[in-house]
C-alpha cells in the first residue's frame, strides 16, 4: 500500500473541491486532508462569530514569487498565527497587539507564503472563498468535519 507523504498546500485543496463535481466528492476531499490547520482556517473562513481584526480588501504585501512547496511557512503550519488577527465571539484573541502591529504580522505572514496561499487568506479575511471556490460551502465544510451550528465538533 502506497502512503501519501506529500500535504498539498490549502489552495491545492481547496481547488481540488472547486473542480469534484458533487458535494460528496467535495466532502470526501476535505475529509481526506482535514487537519487541525485546515479546520482552523475554514472556520476562520466561514464562522460568523469570527471576526477578522484586519482592514477589508487587497492587502499591501510582495508576494512571494518562489514556485509552491519551496517557500518557508505554509498555511498548515502557520495557522495558529491566525489567532494574531480575528476575534472570537467578540473576545480579541491576542488583545496586547496594536492595529498596526497586527497588520504588519499580516503581511509578514503573508509575505512568507507561497503567492497561492497568500491569495487564499486574504479571500478568506473578505469572506470571499465560496465565489473563488465553487461547491466550497458551510454545509460541505460541516459534513466534512462533522460541525455542529457553532462550527464545533456534534457529539
């Protein structure tokens, strides 16, 4: 038996379910890469009681030009940094940053990634991935990881 070792980055992903062709072809792709980063960052992406602490629209940042898989931070591996720039039902997560801190960390973290990756997170601040990514959807992501309403795991 063949073991997959290579994690394609989260717009590999998620271009993988933009292109399956039903919600169950959908559902089994992020169940076949669910992580706690890629749990984390959909949540983040689809949550409303996340709200991001960052300004809407393009982001000020030189993309990274180096090919995917090359860069130095990826998105499954960077997405606790996430904490930096949303609140959670009105609670700041990391309250002691100033704005301009936390805008400079976005970009740092932005500026890190590959350009794809850096693409996706901010579509994900605008709330944007389910008009990039066709068929990506709160109830794909909820049978996915099986999510309750408040995007937590049902009993």
């Amino acid at each position: 038996m063949v073991t997959e070792t290579y994690v394609p980055l989260f717009h590999e992903i998620l271009e993988q379910v933009h292109k399956a062709k039903t919600k169950d072809e959908k559902v089994a792709i992020l169940k076949r890469y669910n992580s706690a980063g890629l749990r984390w960052f959909l949540r983040a992406a689809f949550d409303p009681d996340v709200e991001w602490l960052l300004p809407k629209g393009s982001v000020p940042f030189i993309a990274n030009d180096a090919p995917d898989g090359t860069e130095h931070t990826r998105l499954h591996r960077e997405y606790r940094a996430l904490d930096n720039f949303i609140s959670l039902l009105g609670v700041i997560a990391k309250p002691a940053l100033s704005q301009t801190r936390r805008e400079t960390l976005f970009i740092q973290l932005l500026e890190g990634l590959s350009a794809g990756e850096a693409d996706l997170l901010v579509q994900a601040k605008d709330r944007k991935l389910s008009r990039v990514y066709k068929g990506l959807s709160v109830p794909v992501c909820k049978e996915a990881f099986n999510w309750n309403d408040n995007f937590m795991l049902s009993t």
